[in-house]
C-alpha cells in the first residue's frame, strides 16, 4: 500500500488523474473500474481536461462501474450511471460499446450480478480500478459486515451510508435502500487500485483501512493486502494515520 498526502483536494484529483493517463498512455486498451461519489468528481474533470487538450485518449479504453442503487432508473438524476455519463463519460470519446454500467432497474437483480460480473471476466478482469471510501470504511457498496463477499451482488445498504448519501435526495426516504455493488473479490482482482479520499469525515476510515486489522467490519482494510494499490489522501483525511 503506498500512501501519498497531497497538499489539497485539488492536488489529489491531478495525481489520481496523472495515475489513469499514464496507464491509458501505457495500454490505450485499458479497462478501468470507475466509481461515483463527490470524492472523485475533479479526477474525472482533470482527466476530460487532458482529453480536450490531446494528451490522452478513451478510444480503445472500457469501463465498468462500481456499484448501482436498486431501483433507480439509468436517466434519474441521482442514479450511478446518470452520475458517471454527465460527470465523466459523455465528455471523452469511449465507445458506446466499450461501456457497461451495472443495471439497477434490471429485471432479476441477482442474474444481473452474475452477467456483470462475467462481462468483467470476459474483458479480462479490471486493469485500474479507482475507488473512493465511504465514512463506514466501504468501498463500492460493500458495507460493514462479518465477512467479505467475492463477487457483484445486491447489498442491503447500512443505516449511516443512507444517511450520509441522503444529502444528494430531496430527503432520507428517497434513497434506495440497495444497490448493486462489485464484490470486494472482484475489486482486489484489479490489477492496480488507486483509493481517493479528502476530509475529515473520511480520517477514521482511512486509519481503520491502513493501520487497523484487515477485518470486514472496514471493508476497505483488505486492500492493505492487494499487491499494487495507492491512498491518495489530502491532510485532513490523512489525520489519523
Ligand atoms: C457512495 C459510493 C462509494 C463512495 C462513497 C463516498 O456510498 N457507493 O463508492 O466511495 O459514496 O462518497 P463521497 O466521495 O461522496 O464521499
């Protein structure tokens, strides 16, 4: 794990960026893992600058979410798919067909999971999966639990991430309470993982991640045992550690 504290937020959306350009320059055929969040909203908004200006491009590139709520149509406005298109995607030149984004809507949402998860396999697995963490330590959707689960499946969302994802929906109800998540075996099967975190909201989690006990109750603590993974951090997430 190799930990980076960057001077601002701002500082940390150019070296997660920086990070994506130099594998897309190394492998244009790059399958990225893409996550949503505020946390990586400058990431995504530096790596369409350095589009515009020619220095990188999605072509060849594809990509797959992270995670999805249950229930939320691709076009509402706080749906994870939505979210990614207008913040990221539609703004570089990816495919259409080089995109799959995990369905929340879906008929069956367990056979969604299981073809999600083929089409990852199929692509030959995630080269570079961002993340952001979420305040209880998950990272997709995997919340808090007594084990770590393998692959994509639905997940019951914890009380704290409802309430802490409830600033994006006109109240608390609204908030799915599922979603759709990559599991934590088929992140720490990505080749490389680059976490992003800013705030203070996020410091306890990110000592729970790196200095704690790689134990579920914080999801993310199991990344201290991926081979090739990078904490981008800003001083106030860093504090703990
Ligand atoms: C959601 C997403 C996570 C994300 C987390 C933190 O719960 N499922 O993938 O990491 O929010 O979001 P933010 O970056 O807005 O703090």
């Amino acid at each position: 794990m190799t930990i980076q504290v960057f001077e601002n937020e701002e500082q940390v959306a150019l070296a997660g960026a920086a990070l994506i350009a130099a594998e897309l320059l190394q492998d244009p055929y790059t399958v990225l893992g893409l996550p949503t969040g505020s946390t990586p909203i400058g990431i995504y908004r530096e790596l369409i600058r350095m589009f515009e200006n020619g220095v990188i491009s999605f072509a060849e590139a594809s990509a797959f979410n992270l995670d999805e709520y249950i229930g939320l149509e691709p076009d509402h406005e706080q749906s994870y798919s939505y979210f990614l298109h207008s913040n990221f995607i539609d703004h570089v030149n990816f495919r259409a067909e080089n995109i799959r984004l995990v369905q929340g809507i879906a008929v069956n949402a367990n056979e969604e999971c299981e073809q999600y998860e083929q089409e990852i396999t199929d692509a030959g697995g995630i080269d570079l999966q961002l993340l952001g963490i979420g305040r209880n330590g998950h990272i997709g959707f995997n919340e808090p639990a007594a084990w770590f689960e393998k692959t994509t499946h639905v997940v019951d969302l914890a009380a704290d991430t409802i309430a802490a994802n409830s600033r994006f929906f006109a109240n608390e109800d609204e908030v799915p309470r599922q979603a759709i998540s990559m599991g934590i075996g088929t992140i720490m099967d990505a080749e490389k993982i680059v976490l992003a975190a800013t705030g203070s909201s996020k410091a306890e989690a990110i000592r729970a991640m790196c200095k704690g006990r790689i134990d579920p109750a914080c999801q993310a603590s199991i990344l201290q045992i991926h081979p090739n993974v990078t904490i981008l951090l800003d001083p106030a997430a860093a504090a703990l550690i």
